[in-house]
C-alpha cells in the first residue's frame, strides 16, 4: 500500500501517536514508516505492530511527523530535505514554526502542535497551529492524525507558551494534587491504596463530570456544597491557603518559562 506518514522518532511520543493511527484505522501499519536509530525502539515498536515498516534510515518522504527530541530537530529537517518532505507535523515542544521552515525547503509547510503526555493513553489534548504556508487543508490533515490521540484546538502560534504552561504541563498539577490527596486519605485513617482507589475514581469521575454535562466547575461545585457542610468546609481551608491563586502563578511561571526555551 501507499506510504500515508512518516513518523520520525519512535520514542514515547511517536509511539502512541503510531498506536493511535492504527487501532483509530486512520491508516494501515504498512502505510506508516517509522524512523528511529535506536535498535530497541525499532524492536518494541515491530514487536507491537505486526506488518509495520521500521527504518533506521530517513526515508524518502511525503508527509511526516516529527517526534524527535528538540536538540535534533533542526538538523533532522535538513535531513527531511533532502529526502524530499513536503510536509511535516512537528510536536517538538518549544520549538517555533519559523525555525522548522528555515531548515526545509521554502515550499514545504509546517504545522506545530503542543500535545500532553496522555496521549500515551489516547486521552491527550494538543493545539496546532499552522506555518506561513499552511493552509486549512493542511491544519485539518494534523488535526486527523492528532485526533488518533485525542482532542485538538487550532491556535495562532502566538499561544502557544500558553497552552505549553497550562495543558503540556497541566498533566503535572493534577498528578501533584493526586499525590496531595492520597497522601491526605492517608492522613485520616485510610490505607493507602483504598486513598489510592479514591482519589483516581474522584479525578476521574470529577473530569468526565466536567465533559458530559459541559456545565461550569463553579456550578458543579456549588452543587456539591451544602452550607455549613463538609464540602464547604475544605473549600474554605482552600481558599484560605490560596490554592486558587497558586495555578494561576504556576501557570504564568509555566508559560513564561516556555517564552524562554523557545527564544
Ligand atoms: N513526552 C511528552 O509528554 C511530550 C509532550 C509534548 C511534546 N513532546 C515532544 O515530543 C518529542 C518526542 O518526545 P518523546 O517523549 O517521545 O521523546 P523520546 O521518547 O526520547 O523519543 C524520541 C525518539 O527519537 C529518536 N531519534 C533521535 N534522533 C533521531 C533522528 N535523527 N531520526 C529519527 N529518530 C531520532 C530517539 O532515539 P535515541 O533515543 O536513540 O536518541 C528516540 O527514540 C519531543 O520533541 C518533545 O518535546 C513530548
């Protein structure tokens, strides 16, 4: 069959998104190649997907994703160049769409995206943005291969830090507060794994709760709030200790240090 993508990094990233495509059906394992010098990456990933193709070599190219770590991206478009790319899907954190176009030829388009870490689990959430020369064709090509892992919004680059600070690192702030509130059941008496079980069900149901009914948190909340409760009580303790004001900081600090890797 036609090759549809070459997927360039076979790591963590590469992975799930070649994972995605094939179990989503957006493409059969022979029509994606993927490139990765490592040995053991090359074998996990033929182990994993039986008939698919897996290179140490850049092929020659139509179409890619690039899934490499930022300190080679640079050098790996050279490389993309000469193998004839004419158009490449970068997840390169940090990394600016104008960079990537410097070292590819002037008519081969670019679309950066910024995806977070449960994509690993198909449950990722990523904004794109589009090159000089994208065109709506092109984001909506990106959206169907980043859709294989989860939602995806289309910005102007300039948010890009924004969305860096608030969804790539998000996955972070939630794991801290579950690790807070396990250790918080542990506190009151619970056994570990039961404040384990807990907590995940809770983040889970909580998140999901937020999705189905698209009602606001602040109406969520207030409808799990009686007054003079026990809810209403930890809320208060919250407030008082700033948990609100310290995501917005965290999320500042995130964005402006994102501002600062990418110059
Ligand atoms: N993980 C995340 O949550 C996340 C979120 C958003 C964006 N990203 C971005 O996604 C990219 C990949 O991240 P990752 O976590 O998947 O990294 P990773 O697990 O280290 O995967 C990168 C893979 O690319 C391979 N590679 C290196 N040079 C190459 C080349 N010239 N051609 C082909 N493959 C090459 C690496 O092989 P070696 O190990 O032999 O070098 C490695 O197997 C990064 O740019 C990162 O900024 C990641």
């Amino acid at each position: 069959m036609a090759q549809r993508l070459v997927v360039v990094g076979g790591g963590r990233m590469g992975s799930a998104l070649v994972a995605g495509l094939l179990s989503s059906g957006w493409a059969e394992p022979d029509e994606l190649v993927v490139s990765d010098p490592d040995p053991s990456a090359r074998r996990r990933l033929s182990e994993q997907h039986s008939g698919l193709v897996v290179t140490d070599i850049v092929p020659e190219v139509t179409d890619v994703l690039l899934a490499v770590k930022p300190d080679v991206a640079e050098s790996t478009c050279r490389v993309l160049a000469a193998q004839g790319a004419r158009r490449v899907l970068s997840i390169v954190a940090g990394l600016a769409t104008a960079r990537l176009e410097a070292a590819l030829p002037p008519d081969c388009v670019v679309v950066r995206a910024m995806p977070n870490t449960p994509s690993l689990v198909g449950a990722g959430v990523s904004a794109i943005s589009g090159g000089h020369s994208a065109t709506s064709g092109d984001l909506d090509w990106a959206q169907g291969v980043l859709s294989a892992v989860g939602t995806v919004v289309r910005l102007p680059e300039r948010y890009l830090d924004a969305v860096t600070g608030l969804s790539g690192s998000g996955p972070a702030y939630v794991f801290l507060m579950a690790e807070a509130l396990i250790d918080a059941g542990v506190a009151v008496g619970l056994q570990r794994d039961v404040s384990r079980e807990l907590v995940v069900g809770t983040l889970l149901g909580a998140a999901r709760l937020l999705a189905e009914t698209g009602a606001e948190p602040a109406v969520l909340r207030a409808e799990v709030t009686s007054p003079g409760g026990t809810t209403a009580a930890g809320l208060r303790t919250l407030e008082y200790r700033a948990v609100r004001s310290a995501f917005i900081e965290a999320v500042a600090s995130a964005t402006e240090r994102s501002h600062q890797l990418g110059r």
